[in-house]
C-alpha cells in the first residue's frame, strides 16, 4: 500500500476513540495557543513596540520650524556616528520624515510604507479602519479629516465640506495637465501627530516617491518646502539580546550631545536621559522563559501521546507487520495520528483564542495574531511533535509480528 493512502487512513482512524482524541485535542489546542500567544508579544516587541526598545525617536519641539536642510544635517551626522569603525551602534533602518504645506488646506506628510513600523505615529496598530498602504498611490489619513471644495451655485459661492472614507479617490491636477491620483486606503489616530482638529486642515500622508512627486506637480522642492517632524533610527540587534538595549542607550546619550548645537540642527525636543530598556529586558526574558516552559510541557505531551498511541496500536501494529506491512508504513500510520491530533488542537485552539479577543476587544481587527507569530508557532508545534514521532518509530520497530498471535 502506498505511504500516501496510508496516511490518509490514519487520518481517518484517529476518530476512531472519540474520547482520547477529544481529551488530546484540548490540550494540544492549550499548549498551541499558549505558544502563540508568546510568539505574538515577542512579534509585538518587534513591531508595535520597536521604536521604544530598540530604536530611539527624535522629534521636533511643539510647533518648532525645522528646515529640511537642518534635519538632513542631523540625520547624516547620526548615520556617520554609526558607520564609524570605532562605534559600538550599528543602526538596523532609519527613516526622516517630512511635512510640506501645499497650501493653507492641505498638508502632505511622507512615509515609508515597507517599513510601516518606524512611523510611530501612523503605524498599523493605529489604524481606525481600512488597512495600511501597500503601493505609492494608496494614502492614509487622520480619522474625521474633512474635504473642503468650494462650488458655485446661482452665481453665490459656498464652502462644502465632506469627511474623506476609506475608497475615497483624490485627484489633483496642475496648471500645465499634469495629475496624480491618490486612493485612501486606512485612516488613523492622529493624535501622536497633535492633530487635535482634523476639520482645519487636510493632512495626507503618502509613501516617499509619491510625496515627492507631489512636490513637483505644484512646483515644490524638498529643499526649500519641507519641514521636518520626526526621525526615527532603529539599532541591529535581537530583541531579546541585552547587548541590543546597550547599544540603543549609547545611541541616545550621542544624540543628546548633539542637539544642544540647536543652530546648525533645529529645534528638537530633547531626549530622555534614559529609554524603557531595562523594562523591555524584563518583558522579554519573561516572555521567552514562559515560552520555554510551554515548549518543554508541549514536547512532554507529545512524547505521552505517542507512547500512548503505540501502547494501545501495539497488537494493531503486529496484525499490520503479520499482513506484510512494511516498517514505514506502519510508521506513517501511527504518525499520522499525532499528527492529525497535535495540528488540529493547534489550528482549534487559535482559531478560539482569535474569537475570545475579538469579544473582549468588540472586534477590533488590530487585535488579529500576525501570520509571522502564526507561522512561528506552527514551527513550534512541529519540533514538539518531533520527540513524539521519533518514540513511534522506536516501539514500531520493536514491536514483532508474532504478538499478534498472542492470548491476551
């Protein structure tokens, strides 16, 4: 009998005792979503959390003019910093971040959107409804931010106003018929931003190249137009290395120095003398010294399971060899089994845990496991199945075809 059809009947005969398979499920599903609750919170340090642990922020003072030419000068000088072969800081990415006002109604704000995360103040986790953009032409905007057009009606002019929503095309074109399209695809909590009136202005906030093109459609340049509002630098590093936190605290204390040379870089806000490391370190070791515990617990389970299964197959196992079974096939049999069981608990539980959030969150989908922490889990749950599929394939190969023929 082929490998492949007899394990798609092992398939089939894991239901066979209801009972084991139901109790198994459960705890599978248990130890499954514990797992990737773990992996989640570390992903979480890793992306929501980055710029607190293991970056460091600069932004500007409250409604300070900062230049481009100011902010590209601090910026360059923090990246020579870094590239020096003296330097203990390695930088992972770094961003600037602009703003240019159009005219008195609308501000264009820059972004990066295949690093969303270096944005701190229009991240992901900060999105109202819609999603994040994934192309140059997709925008996002401040939740409540309103259209202003003006029209004319029985020769009176008047002011409409209309909030922008998810879908919702944008079109500007210049004097000479040149156009660009831009298509809103999420809207967020601005309030990182100050943004305490989205009604008095239109603030969009766009990928770099379609920020810069804007800029050009109306005649502007970086240079002379923009103003900087933040920058962002993340460090290399592991999350869960000390030796991470050490280097973003080096990081800090050198930008520090720097920006008491408020002519030549700007007004920024000052930098806190120390950042949240050794918070993060805690959070971090907890989390990976929980996830162990949960992972060795997985692996005791599996092993029990597979000892159980072999156990209880054993007289099956030598009817299996009598008929002329092959090693492997018999093998495939019972693994098949545990893993049917295992993967269903794991696919179960998540799916549980998932609805139970979006309950106790009314079904905020920012609240949704991210398919990296899924996807590491899954990997999880297979090395904790390992042990248990290298105990079945011992006892099935102990086992003789002569006990079939046994009295019990």
């Amino acid at each position: 009998m082929g490998l492949g059809r007899v394990f798609r009947r092992s398939i089939r005969f894991t239901f066979r005792s209801k009972r084991r398979f139901l109790v198994f499920l459960l705890i599978f599903a248990i130890v499954s979503t514990i797992v990737a609750f773990n992996v989640d919170s570390i992903d979480n340090l890793r992306t929501d959390e980055l710029l607190k642990h293991k970056g460091v922020i600069v932004r500007r003072a409250n409604n300070a003019t900062i230049t481009y030419g100011q902010g590209q000068a601090l910026y360059n000088d923090i990246l020579d910093y870094t590239e020096k072969p003296n330097s203990s800081v390695t930088l992972d990415q770094s961003m600037m971040y602009t703003f240019s006002d159009i005219d008195p109604r609308l501000r264009i704000f820059n972004l990066d959107i295949h690093n969303p995360w270096l944005a701190d103040f229009a991240k992901p986790s900060l999105l109202d409804e819609g999603r994040y953009p994934r192309t140059a032409n997709e925008i996002l905007v401040p939740a409540g931010s309103l259209q202003h057009r003006s029209i004319s009606l029985n020769n009176e002019s008047y002011e409409v106003s209309s909030e922008l929503a998810v879908g919702q095309m944008l079109n500007f074109k210049s004097p000479t018929g040149d156009e660009i399209n831009l298509k809103v695809v999420g809207t967020f909590d601005g309030s990182n931003l100050g943004m305490t009136n989205p009604s008095k202005q239109l603030w969009l906030f766009m990928d770099q190249s379609k920020y810069e093109d804007m800029l050009s459609l109306f005649g502007l340049t970086q240079t002379q137009n923009a103003r900087v509002h933040q920058l962002s630098f993340v460090v290399d590093g592991l999350i869960l290395v000390p030796s991470t936190y050490d280097q973003v605290g080096i990081l800090n204390q050198q930008i520090q120095t720097m920006l008491e040379d408020k002519t030549t870089y700007g007004d920024f806000r000052n930098q806190p003398d120390s950042l949240p490391a050794p918070q993060t370190k805690r959070t971090s070791k907890n989390i990976t010294v929980f996830l162990g515990f949960t992972i060795i617990g997985g692996v005791l389970l599996s092993t029990l399971f597979a000892y159980l299964i072999s156990r209880f197959r054993r007289r099956e196992i030598a009817i299996l060899k009598a008929m002329g079974y092959s090693h492997s096939s018999v093998r495939i049999s019972l693994i098949g089994e545990l893993l049917t069981t295992s993967f269903s608990g794991f696919f179960f539980g998540l799916f549980v845990a998932q609805l139970l959030l979006f309950d106790w969150v009314k079904f905020d989908f920012s609240t949704l496991i991210r398919l990296p922490a899924i996807g590491i889990a899954f990997l999880i749950m297979v090395v904790i199945a390992f042990p248990g599929m290298v105990l079945t394939s011992r006892r099935v190969l102990s086992v003789s075809p002569a006990e079939a023929f046994r009295d019990n």
